[in-house]
C-alpha cells in the first residue's frame, strides 16, 4: 500500500496523569477523530501513532494495574476503537490499550498472560473497528491480511 502523504511523522499522543484522574477524553478524543477526517488522512497515519501515559513514573505499578489508567482508557477505546489501523506495532501503546480494556491478567515472572475469552472478544470487537477503516480508507485485502498478522506478531512477542 502506497501513503498519500508519505512525509508524515509519528503522531505521538501523551495522556496526562491530569486528564486521566479527571477522565477528561476531550483533548485526546479530537485528536483521534480528526485521524478519520478522510482518505488522506487515515492512510498519513496508518500505524503513526503513538500513545502514551505522563505523571506515573514514580508509581511503581503497571499502568493497567492503576484503575484510573484502565478506567480512562476504557472510556477512551468505547469512543476510538479503531487502534488496530493507527498504532505503531513498535511501541507499547495497543498493549497499554488492550491491558486496559481486558478485565483478567496475570503476571507471573514478568511475563504477561490474558485470559484467552476476553482476549477473543477483543481481538472481535478491534478486528472489526480496522476493517471499518480499512474498507474507508482503500486498504487491499491483502494489506489488510499483512496488518492482522502484524497485530497478532505484536500480541505474542
């Protein structure tokens, strides 16, 4: 798949320790949706983005193990779910995401397991959110095959 605009830099998108105890969603809200403005647009951005959490570094917990952090976040992929299609699969904010919005893990020897049917109704709900885009914005099936692998290479690496 050929970028429309092919000089566009990452998006990096920082949640303040202020708009998640105060579940304010505006800022980051507009900042999403604008990603769905058009064509150009969505394709300028097909996995850019990057997300992020400030004002937690000297919490010694996980940011999805905060229920400030996994309640904003769960707001947040009710009004955007479409992460899938935008977020780099090289940072780790579709994990912040996904560790948010999933109710069971468990951590043992620092690695991370999800509870298999919640991770299902995930993968359903967010496979289908990025196939909305995809079809939108013109993405081939097989780039839209390519993009499900990477998001399953990302989910068990």
């Amino acid at each position: 798949m050929k970028r429309v605009i092919d000089s566009t830099d990452f998006l990096s998108i920082v949640v303040s320790r202020y708009e998640i105890e105060t579940v304010n969603l505006s800022t980051i809200q507009n900042i999403l949706i604008n990603l769905l403005t058009d064509r150009s647009t969505m394709l300028s951005f097909f996995e850019r983005v990057e997300l992020g959490v400030s004002g937690y570094e000297n919490d010694p917990r996980e940011l999805w193990n905060i229920p400030e952090v996994k309640n904003y976040f769960k707001q947040l992929d009710e009004k955007f779910p479409y992460w899938f299609f935008f977020l780099s699969k090289q940072g780790h904010g579709l994990k912040l995401i996904a560790f948010c919005c999933i109710d069971l893990i468990q951590i043992t020897n620092k690695q991370v397991w999800l509870e298999p049917a919640t991770m299902e109704i995930f993968y359903q709900s967010h496979f289908s959110a990025m196939n909305q885009v995809c079809e939108i914005a013109g993405v081939s099936d097989e780039e839209n095959e390519k993009l499900t692998e990477r998001v399953f290479n990302y989910f068990s690496s």
